[in-house]
C-alpha cells in the first residue's frame, strides 16, 4: 500500500485499484472545527480534479478534489454523525470516500509523503 | 468624544469580573446590563394580552376540517411584556447607532435622520403598488430621479431597479448576460470568477445555470490578467469582477480585462458592493462593465436589516439594455416618467427577460437612497468616497507594524484595511482578535475573509468615522494585536464584557438547536 498526496491536500492510499481518500493533517489544521461533510453518492464517477465532496468548517466551505478519476465504491458514513473525525483522525478514521481508479497512472502526477512534507514546509 | 471632567473625578464603570463573583442578584439582572429570558419561557400559555370576544362555538360551514386538533401553546403576553420583551433584547444588542461597525465589504455608514422623515411622507410612505397611476406620478418621478443619479454616477445606458438586494441584482445583471447571449444565437456555459470576488458571485453564476470556473489571485492580491486571458473562448458567457475587490484593491487593469472579455465575446459582470469606495470619482461605464449591482444599502445609506430591507438596482451597458427585466419607471419623450408594465409601443421591454420581482422594487429605500444623494450632492458623493479611502488608509498604515498586512506594499488600499493573523502568538488568531473587540465596545471585523489570505481580517471604516473614532478603534485594535502577539490567556476567553461568554461556534454547527422545546 502507497499513500499519495496532492497540492490540494487530499491524500490517497491505494491498495489493489482501490484507492481511500481523505485529507492531511495539516489541511484539517488550516481549516479549523469540521462542523459537516457532504460526501459524493456511491457509484458517481470523476475525472481527476472533480470536486467530489465538501467539508464545512467554522471558517470555510472548502470543496475536496478527486486525486485521480474513477468511481465512488464507498463513502465514510460514520461522519455524518461525526464530522470531527476529519480532525481527530484526519489519516485513518476521518477518511471520505473510496474510489475505484480508472487509470492508475494519474497516480504518477501526486506527491508522495517525503515530497509532500517538503511542500508543506514551504507554505 | 466628551471633553474630559474639570474635577478629574468620575464615578467607576463597568463590571469588574471579581465583583461579578463575588455580587448575585435575586432577578439575574445587573443594574442596567438586563438578562432576559426566551419569550417562550415568559407567557403562560392560554393567556392572551388582547380582549377577543369568545370564539363562537360551531365553526363555519365547511371548515370543521381545518379545526385544530391539538392546543397552539403560544405564548400569552400583555403589550407591556411583549414591548419590554424585545426592548430589552435590543439592548444586548449592537448597532451602527451605538457605535463602529467596522464590517468589511458591509459598508456600516450612519443612517441618516433625514433619509428616514422623506421616507415617511405620506405620498412616498402610504402609498401602494396597485394603486391608480395617475396618484403616484409624484413616485414614479422620485424613481426616475434616482435613476438619472445612478446613471450619472456609473456612466451606464439603463438601469433595472426591482432587484431587492445584492445578490439579486448579481442574479439579473446574470439573466441580462443570458439573454442577451441566447438572442444571438451563441448560449455560453462558462463564468469566469477571480479568487478576488465576493462570495456571492460563484453562487449567482450556479443559480443562473452556468459553470463556475476560478481565476486565481496574484501575489499583489489582484486579478491574474494572464490567467485569465489564457482562459477566455467560445465557451465563455462572463467574467464576474469585484472593483475593488475583497483584497481591498483596485483593479488596475480593469480596461484592458473588459477589453478582453469583450473580444472574446463575453460579457463583464461587477460586482458593486464596493462603490462606496470609487462613487464620484470613477464611473464603471468608462471601465468597460456591461453590468453593475449597487446596494442601495451600502453605498447610499439605507439601513442594512432592522429599518428596511436591501436594495440592488442594477445599470447595464448598451449591449444588455434591451432585456432588462420589467416592470420598468421610464421617461417618455417628453420627460415624464411612466410605469411600463409590458412591451409598450415603442418596444421598450420587448426583449425583456422577464421579472425579478412582482412590482417596481424597494420605494422605501428609493426615497431613502435619493435623499442620501440630493442632501450629498455630487460634490459630496466624491467625498464619501475620497474620506472613506482616506480613513481606510489611516487605519492600514496605522496598525501594519502590529498587525501583518499581506497587501500593504501593493499600494494604497480602497476602503477596507486588510489583515492577516500572521505574526500572532501560537493557539491565537482571528477569531480571538475579533471576540476581544467586542469586549472594547467595538462591532468586529469580517473574519476570515477573502479566503485568499490566511485568517483575513477585513476593516471598513466608512467615511462616517472621525478621525479621533478612528483613534479610540485603532487604540483597540492595536492593544489586542499586542497581547494576541504576547499570548495573553484572557484573550482566548474574550469576550468577557458581553451578555454572554465565548459561544461554542463548533458544537453549535455540528449540533444545532433550532426549537425550543419545554423542558420535561
């Protein structure tokens, strides 16, 4: 299993051509108390980029882009009733949606985790 | 504000924390500073403030149905209640009559008195839409009047004043762009949006049906002319701009942007909330812009929520004039004006998209615009607009040592100071500085906005602050930039002056409570 991540902070973790996505600890940092998620239907397809879901915090609602196309197999439904996972366990529990990669070369445009820390470290 | 007391003596204010602990009264209240309860909580139900006669027994012929099952539970209170029950919550309240309301992008300028005496005369006051025309003429010029101003202020061919507010004028200046498109032949699906806008207009674009695409912000905090070039074609219905914008700034190369857009055979919206900044001195027309909202409510005074509703009028260009939507107050050939409430004989309204609203728009804000602007002059708008970049400026450049500025170095700003929360101590930042400001005795800032800049904190003063006003708020601001940067613990508590401590903003949003529900 590889973790990747983008320049929009969602990280992807794909095992087989499935891939979990959710977003970094420092995105859920930069945007505060999650207050609510609205997450994709299952079965909705994107191209890479799409906005795929929406995370409402105190400051923002900040759309979450699809890390590479595909199909949505499976949405986390435990953070309808709690969102605050985004915050509390933004790399495991507080994960958004899995997807079903269409093209599992997108994977080569991402950033993996050295890469990624080093961009955060710049902003 | 007072001059100081000869004597030197006066009497101590205030609630001291200590005291609050150490003093409980019987009712809750504290002298002056008056705890109320929920209405709900203060009526028994079954009582009634008002002598009805006794229901008659039988319902009407065929209404049984409709008859209640189960008892309203409304409160019963007695006038006296009901009037003491909202006064005093308006007095935990806060208003630009009782102090700054610094606001960014909001424009809380003093209200005038006298806008409010023209409002309520009877031939402007007591009349009603459907009432006969040849009574109202004396409106219908008022109408007309402030038409030519706001013609004459933003250099624009026509004007739509039905639209109720900002984000429905966006909405028609949208629908004009619309039809204007579809009547030749050539639907568009794409609005362009700059980072730099209000955040209504990504919203009015998607309402409008089209598909909202960014443009990102320079560094400077200005739009991304190349950007935006490199994304302009065929598919491309508009371009929604903020002059200035939320970043605070001018958008220089406005011109050239319509330009553009234009060849591309596109449209440009703007987005006028921010007139108040330019009015007099600049006219949107010669920009370029074929569309243009003006909050009657910012710009010329009239009162934001409380004493009246919003107004939008919208001025388009010659190119969206035909499909402004009706009904329209225009003048006839002999300078009269007149209601037109379908295509009239000379095709005035022909090509009209249709209406925003059922009658002709706010009269009330009308008459309390067009007295703004007669009592103004038009020397007097270019003032409002110079004393309220004026005072904007002093505020910037008073406080950018304390407080970091991202945009301080792109020049003078427009209206609204901005701020960043950079520099604060670890743990602290906006939300602690705009809480603190409360506990000053001051309306906070808009927080968190634009979201191009990391924990925004936009400032308007308004041109409506003297400069020793000013003072007292920047003295403020300036104090709680200080202990924010020191990490003054007290400041993570703020506000500790108001009738209630720091909410907890988190659980009211993931868990909100929206009925009051009687306990057990």
């Amino acid at each position: 299993m590889s973790r990747y991540f983008t320049k929009e902070h969602e990280w992807i973790e794909v095992a087989g051509d499935i891939g979990t996505v959710g977003i970094s600890d420092y995105a859920q940092g930069q945007l505060g108390d999650i207050t609510f998620v609205e997450l994709p239907a299952v079965g909705a397809e994107f191209k890479q980029g799409d906005a795929a879901a929406v995370v409402d915090s105190v400051k923002a609602a900040s759309d979450i882009y699809v890390p590479v196309a595909g199909s949505i197999t499976e949405i986390n439904a435990a953070l309808e009733d709690q969102p605050e996972l985004v915050n509390t366990a933004p790399d495991a529990g507080g994960w958004l949606f899995r997807v079903k990669l269409a093209d599992a070369g997108e994977l080569s445009g991402l950033m993996d985790e050295t890469a990624y820390k080093a961009y955060v470290a710049e902003l | 504000m007072n001059a100081p007391n000869p004597s030197g003596w006066r009497p101590s204010i205030g609630i001291d924390s200590s005291e609050e602990i150490a003093v409980k009264t019987a009712s809750g209240d504290r002298g002056l500073a008056l705890e109320e309860s929920l209405i709900f909580e203060l009526g028994a139900t079954g009582k009634c403030g008002v002598d009805f006669d006794p229901p008659s027994a039988e319902p009407l012929p065929g209404l049984a149905k409709f008859l209640r099952a189960a008892p309203l539970d409304l409160p019963g209170l007695t006038e006296p209640e009901t009037v003491r029950h909202y006064t005093r919550l308006s007095r935990q309240n806060y208003a630009i009559d009782l102090g700054p309301f610094p606001l960014g992008s909001c424009t809380m300028k003093h209200n005038p008195r006298l806008n409010e005496k023209v409002a309520r005369m009877p031939g402007f006051g007591d009349i009603h839409p459907l009432q006969p025309r040849r009574t109202v003429s004396g409106a219908y010029e008022a109408i007309a009047q402030l038409a030519d101003w706001l013609l004459a202020l933003t250099g624009m061919a026509s004007i739509a004043l039905s639209p109720k507010a900002g984000a429905h004028g966006e909405l028609c200046g949208l629908l004009c762009i619309r039809a204007a498109l579809e009547a030749r032949g050539d639907p568009r699906e794409v609005v362009l949006v700059p980072e730099s806008a209000h955040g209504t207009n990504p919203a009015t674009a998607a309402f409008a049906g089209y598909r909202v695409e960014n443009i990102p912000a320079t560094p400077e905090g200005r739009v991304d002319l190349a950007a935006l070039k490199a994304r302009l074609g065929p598919d491309v219905a508009g371009v929604m701009i903020t002059n200035p914008n939320t970043c605070g700034l001018f958008e220089p190369d406005m011109k050239i942007i319509s330009q553009v857009v234009h060849e591309a055979g596109g449209f440009v919206y703007c987005d006028g909330a921010n007139f108040n900044a330019i009015v007099g001195r600049v006219r949107p027309g010669d920009l370029g812009i074929d569309a243009m909202h003006i909050n009657l409510h910012k710009t010329f005074s009239t009162p934001h929520g409380g004493g009246g509703p919003g107004s939008g009028p919208v001025v388009l260009s010659v190119a969206l004039a035909p499909f402004a939507p009706l009904p329209m107050v225009r003048r006839d050939a002999t300078g009269v004006a007149r209601l037109i409430e379908e295509s009239d004989a000379t095709g005035t309204g022909h090509d009209s998209f249709g209406r925003m609203a059922a009658f002709h728009g706010q009269m009330g804000m009308f008459t309390r615009a067009l007295t703004y602007i007669l009592s103004h002059g038009a020397d007097g708008l270019r003032q409002v607009a110079e004393d309220a970049v004026l005072n904007a400026n002093y505020v910037l450049r008073s406080l950018e040592d304390v407080l970091d500025a991202p945009f301080a170095a792109s020049g003078p700003c427009m209206h609204e100071a901005l701020f960043s929360d950079f520099g604060l101590a670890e743990g602290f930042s906006t939300i602690d500085i705009a809480k603190g400001l409360i506990d000053e005795g001051f309306h906070p800032m808009t927080v968190y906005f634009p979201l191009v800049v990391h924990g925004a904190m936009l400032v308007e003063p308004t041109e409506t602050e003297s400069k020793a006003g000013l003072d007292r708020f920047i003295a403020s601001l300036r104090s709680l930039a200080e202990r924010g940067r020191a990490g003054d613990e007290a400041l993570k508590s703020a506000p500790h002056f108001a009738p209630r401590r720091r909410l907890d903003e988190t659980q009211a949003a993931r868990k909100p409570v929206l009925v009051w529900k009687a306990e057990g």
